[in-house]
C-alpha cells in the first residue's frame, strides 16, 4: 500500500534551516506529482509547495524565495529545504500525493520556529 513517511521537523530558532524528507513506497513514485503541506494549530491544512513528475515547482507566496521543494526519483523521495525560517512557519508538515481520486497522506512532522 502507499507509504508517506516524513522526517525532519523539530525545533529551530528564527532565522534558521531545516530540511524535511519525505520517503514514499508502494507507488510508482517517479510519475506522481509530490506536494508538501501544513497545518498550525487552528488554522486549516494549506498547501506549500508541490513538484510535478517533470520537476517543476509551484510555492505558496509566503515561502517562495525562502522553501524549495526537490526530489530524487532514485530514492522515492521528496525534500523540503526551509531557509529563514519565522515563528508563523510553525505548524505540522505533511507529505502528500494524489493518486487518481486518492489523497495520501503521511503522518506529518511538527516544526517549531522559537527563540
């Protein structure tokens, strides 16, 4: 079955950098378009950067020129690398693809941007 599976986040002072990894199995993953989400408390799930089969990228305003999203189709893997990162980055990334009618998810991984 599809497999998402983040790893990554944690906790990071203003100004600094995370990378976020996603690993997926059980598809074709080279095909599929790859997208990274997120959600902070009480806000709803909002789409931050995808990467299509071809590899271009598309990025939510607030993140472009500071998030790029990657792949490595060798790897069934999806990256997001977080530069400048601000206290309202805060939230649960989730690693996402569409499969047909299907949405997967995986289990998400928290960041935490505090001084």
């Amino acid at each position: 079955q599809v497999q998402l599976v983040e790893s990554g986040g944690g906790l990071v002072q203003p100004g600094g950098s995370l990378r976020l990894s996603c690993a997926a199995s059980g598809i074709f993953f080279r095909i599929y378009t790859m997208a990274w989400y997120r959600q902070a408390p009480g806000k709803q799930r909002e789409l931050v950067a995808s990467i299509s089969s071809a590899g271009s990228t598309n990025y939510e305003d607030s993140v472009k020129g500071r998030f790029t999203i990657s792949r490595d189709n060798t790897k069934n893997a999806v990256y997001l690398q977080m530069n400048s990162l601000k206290p309202e980055d805060t939230a649960v990334y989730y690693c996402n693809t569409l499969i047909g009618s299907n949405r997967y998810w995986g289990q998400g991984t928290q960041v935490t941007v505090a001084s």
